[in-house]
C-alpha cells in the first residue's frame, strides 16, 4: 500500500463509527478552543502594551533615580522608616509612583549625563494642580505630566505641546472632554483652560493654558491619564508650586528622565543600567515598569492553558478507546492485510494516522471556532467596556500560535494512538483471520 493509499485509507477508516467518533473530536475541540482563546488573550494584551510603548516612543527612554542604600529606611521595611532632609516625595508613573525616595540634585544631573551611555538628562518636575476649569465651569482634579523628548501622545485631536514654544500649551486626556463641556474633541482644541495650584506658602495662583490637543488614554501614556503639558508650562508651574520654598529646598527632583541610543540592544540597556547603577543611580525602561503586567497576564493565560492541556489528556483517552473499539471490531480485516504482505510498520502508520487525523479534525475546528468566538468577543468588549483603551484588542491571534497549537494536538493524538496502533501491528494474522 502506497503512503498515499495509507492516508486516503485513514480518512475513510475514521468514520467508520460515526458518532464515537464525533464524540472523541468534540472532546479534542474543547481543549483547542480553549487554547486558542488563552492564547488569543495573552497575545492581545501583550501585544497593546508593547505597541503602546512603541507608539509613544519611550523605547529608548529611561526613568532614573537614587539607588537607596540598604540602611536608608526607603524600599521594603517592616519598620518605620527614619525621616531624612534629602529626601523627596515620588510621584507620577514609575517604579517609585507613590513613595519616598533620595531627592536628584542638579549635581545628579551632571553626574548621570557623564555616564556612558546617556545621551541627555532632564529632571522630572512633580507638579501638584488643585483643579482645572473651562470657564466658569466645574472644577476638576487632575495630574500633570511633562513630555520628555523623544515621547509622543496618542492624540484624537489637535497635536502635541509644542517643547519649543514660549506659550503655555496643553493636550487634555479625552476622558475630560465632556466633563469640561466640550462638544467632542475637536471643540476642545484651542481653548483655555485655567489651572490652580497653590505655592508653599498656602497662596493659590491661576495659571491659564491653550488646550492644543486631545489625547487618549492608554497604560503608558505621558501623564498617565493627567494633563501633558509644554516645559514652557512645567516650568511656569513648578517655579509657581515652589514659591516661598528656601533656597536649598529648590531644584530637588525625585527622579530624572534621559535618553540613550535608540538602536541599543538589550545588551546595551542593560550595560546602561549597570554603568548607572555603579555611579549610584538605578535606571527603568517603560517595558521594566509594564513588565509586571506582563508576567502577571503570562501566569494568568499559563494557567488557563493548563486546564485546556487536562482537556486535552482527557480527550486522548478517548482516542485510546476509539482506536482499541477500532483494532478490535477490524481484527479479521488486520489478519486479511497482513496475510496479503501489508507490513506491521504500514498497519502501525494506518493506524496512528486515523490518529493524526482525530486530532486535527478536532484542533482545526476547535482553533477556527476560537478564532470566531475571539474576535466577536473583542469586537463586543472594544465598544463597551474597553472603550477607554483605544487600539486593545483583548483578544488576538498569531497565525504561528495557532498552527502550533494544531500541531501540539495532533502530536497528542499521535502519542494517544501509538498503543492502539502497536497492538494491531502485533496482531498475528492466523489468530486474527479465525476471530469471530
């Protein structure tokens, strides 16, 4: 028998009984649609979060800071922590968001634009408003974010600050739009908006900016969701912030912002933060700040797959059992082929591919279903729930995932078949032809 006539043969075999047949395929379709869909889901976040770092452009940006040292009381403690006069309150998106760490100096700066390396430094400003207003309308709070050079915001209108201009100018998070009593996005562009902030010594000043831009919301986005403002109107505003602060309480930064090669490696990212790290800084990628997010999706969609490979282990004893009802209903027809010269090695490949072939059946159906039920999902979740995170596609597919997918049942349902499949290469042929 030809190895053509060995497939063709499999197929037809296959459906000999129909319906245990069907049941051992639906057993394999659960395992592989929910491995396609796991998948799908962590390919679709990972793939947002990398394409939000790259849209921003902070590949080749790096949030610097003090390295505390382990005595200082800052980082893990199970204790209180002692107050020190150089340190400084973080805030903003970042490793340190929310904490307290060892305040950057314009001597900092210098030393971290030395380091081999860097191609520039700039600090990063913390600017606390009160409110924001348009008119005479409700007052909102709100954050402030600097744009580091090289960054850029998704816009759904308008364009970015201009870091050049004089002017104070602004690109409001969309999520305000209609808080503020803009009609949509586009009406909010070249508007005035007014922002309070209050210096140290309790004085509350207006500072009025052109809204230049709407921008939208995303995980990593300059400003995190708050307002991204020109340095000509950081510079205004934390000037303003720290009015009646003494001069050794000036120009202490929680952290610094610099840039290095945009063809770095990861070899030579990770000999910046070493260089760092030895001038007594340590350095963050956007992608170390959102690696966490990764590694908990990874073991999210790991576990998920691990229920979905049980499915599959399930489903290979139904294989078993198809193959065995199989090898034992044809044990004439396998003595008949074996008396007519058909090798062992050539009944082993009939069997193990009506094997190959359970598994496939029930792993393209099961893939292609997934992909459908996938999409319509993200479909559904992108107009509603998600709506706030432009450009997620919960649920994604890569054609590679999918075909090894296939290829893990397949490879299942062949290691499944191969006991069945030996039992009726072994078979003698005399027994075989006298059994009843």
């Amino acid at each position: 028998m030809k190895t053509l006539d060995l497939f063709t043969t499999a197929v037809a075999n296959t459906f000999r009984a129909k319906t245990r047949t069907i049941l051992t395929i639906l057993a394999i379709f659960v395992g592989a649609f929910t491995l396609t869909i796991t998948n799908g889901l962590g390919t679709g976040i990972n793939q947002y979060i990398d394409d939000t770092v790259t849209s921003i452009g902070a590949e080749d940006v790096m949030t610097v800071s003090v390295t505390p040292d382990a005595d200082s009381g800052f980082g893990a403690s199970s204790g209180p922590t002692e107050y020190d006069p150089d340190a400084v309150s973080s805030g903003g998106f970042g490793p340190n968001e929310g904490g307290t760490v060892v305040a950057l100096t314009p001597d900092d700066l210098d030393t971290i634009a030395e380091v081999d390396g860097v191609l520039s430094v700039g600090a990063t400003k913390s600017i606390t408003p009160d409110w924001i207003q348009y008119g005479d309308g409700t007052q909102y709070v709100t954050s402030v974010g600097g744009l580091v050079t090289g960054q850029s915001v998704q816009l759904a209108a308008g364009a970015e600050p201009d870091a050049a201009s004089d002017a104070f100018e602004l690109d409001l998070p969309i999520s305000f739009v209609e808080p503020l009593g803009f009609a949509d996005a586009d009406a909010a562009v070249g508007e005035t908006l007014t922002i309070a902030i209050t210096d140290a010594e309790r004085t509350q000043h207006l500072v009025d900016a052109t809204i230049v831009g709407v921008a939208e919301e995303s995980v990593a986005a300059p400003g995190a969701g708050g307002l991204v403002v020109n340095a000509a109107l950081t510079d205004s505003l934390y000037d303003t912030q720290n009015i009646g602060l003494p001069d050794d309480q000036l120009e202490r930064y929680a952290e610094a912002s610099i840039r290095f090669d945009p063809a770095a490696t990861d070899a030579d990212v990770t000999a910046l933060k070493d260089n760092l790290a030895d001038a007594g800084y340590t350095g963050t990628t956007v992608a170390d700040q959102l690696g966490t997010v990764k590694t908990v999706i990874d073991a999210i969609v790991l576990v998920l797959n691990a229920f979905a490979i049980i499915a599959l282990l399930a489903a290979s004893f139904g294989i078993v059992n198809t193959l065995f009802m199989s090898v034992q209903e044809r044990t004439r027809e396998i003595g008949l082929m074996k008396a007519m010269g058909m090798g062992s090695g050539k009944i082993f490949g009939l069997f193990s591919l009506e094997a190959v072939f359970i598994g496939f059946l029930g792993s393209a159906i099961g893939a292609g279903i997934g992909m459908l039920a996938g999409t319509a999902i993200s479909s559904v979740l992108s107009g509603a729930v998600l709506a706030d995170l432009p450009g997620l596609t919960l649920i994604a597919f890569d054609p590679l995932s999918i075909t090894v997918i296939i290829l893990v049942v397949m490879a299942i349902a062949f290691l499944a078949g191969t006991l069945p499949a030996a039992r009726a290469a072994k078979a003698d042929p005399v027994e075989s032809l006298r059994y009843e």
